[in-house]
C-alpha cells in the first residue's frame, strides 16, 4: 500500500482561516495527508489541538529549536489558503519573518507545486504593489487563483476550488 502524498497547508489569517476545518476534511477525504503550518496570528484564531487530532500532526507556528527534528513528513505540494496581502508581498519579497513565510519560501526554491488562494479586499489588491508580488510569484512558478475563490459568501462550497485545483495540478 502506497503512503498518501504530502500536502502542507499554510494558512493564514483571513476569514476563511475560521472555517479551515471543512479544508482540512475534504483533503483528507481527497487522500492527502496533511500537515499545517498557520501564521501567528491565524494560530490564535484557531483550535490546533482539534487540528492537530484531525490531522495527525503537530500544528505549526514557530521554527523549532536547532537540532530538533523536523516534525513533518517532506511535502508533497503546498496549499496556502487562505494567504493574505501582507503574506503575497513578503513572500514574493523573499521575506522570511513567520514559519508560514519560511516554509512558503523554502517550498518555492526547492522547486515543490504551489497554489495560493489569495484572501484580500479589493482596496488592497488594488495598491500598486499587489499586481507585481502576484506576477512574481507566478513567474516563479506559483499558481496563484484570481479573484477572491474562499469568499465566505461561498459557504461551505468555497473549498471546493481547492481540492479541484489539486486534481487539475495532478493531472498535469
């Protein structure tokens, strides 16, 4: 039997961040297995001992300790859902302040799938910066979705776009 493959699911604080529990369940349920590395702030915002259950793996927020095993398996592919404006411009300007950012970083040059569901208000995607972050990250490689896909007014449904997203990225 075949291990399942290795999703880490970066998230970050955005509403849809509230509801990642429904992500996390249809991943699962997908086959995947996954491993969460969440922004400090979204961390306050959730219950990651309940993820952690769910998941099987330890909930990440903070770098461990020089020395210390790496808690999670090697990924896969990375999913960041919801990723928000402050994480798409210090990401694609290689800043590395937050776990989420070093694994987003570290995902990117060593060349693992990405996806991004960008989660940012329209006054914001319109500040002349955003348009370059999101150019740079895709010319490195990113699949970065348009618009605004996990809009609570989706509902439970928002998520579908991930998992369809990771089957197109399967399949390619």
């Amino acid at each position: 039997m075949t291990e399942r493959p290795v999703l880490y699911l970066v998230v970050c604080a955005a509403g849809p961040a509230e509801h990642i529990h429904d992500l996390v369940d249809l991943l699962i349920d997908d086959g995947w297995r996954v491993c969460m590395i969440v922004s400090p702030t979204a961390a306050v915002w959730l219950d990651r001992a309940a993820l952690q259950d769910k998941t099987g793996h330890l909930v990440r927020v903070e770098w461990r300790m020089p020395g210390d095993p790496e808690p999670h398996p090697p990924a896969d592919v990375v999913v960041a859902a919801p990723v928000t404006f402050n994480t798409m411009a210090k990401w694609a300007l290689g800043i590395n302040d937050t776990l989420a950012l070093g694994v987003l970083n570290e995902s990117l040059g060593a060349g693992l799938p990405i996806i991004a569901f960008p989660h940012v208000k329209a006054e914001l995607a319109a500040h002349p910066a955003y348009t370059g972050h999101v150019a740079v990250l895709r010319a490195a490689g990113v699949v970065v979705a348009d618009g605004k896909p996990l809009d609570p007014a989706y509902g439970p449904g928002r998520w579908a776009v991930v998992i369809e997203a990771l089957r197109s990225a399967r399949r390619s």
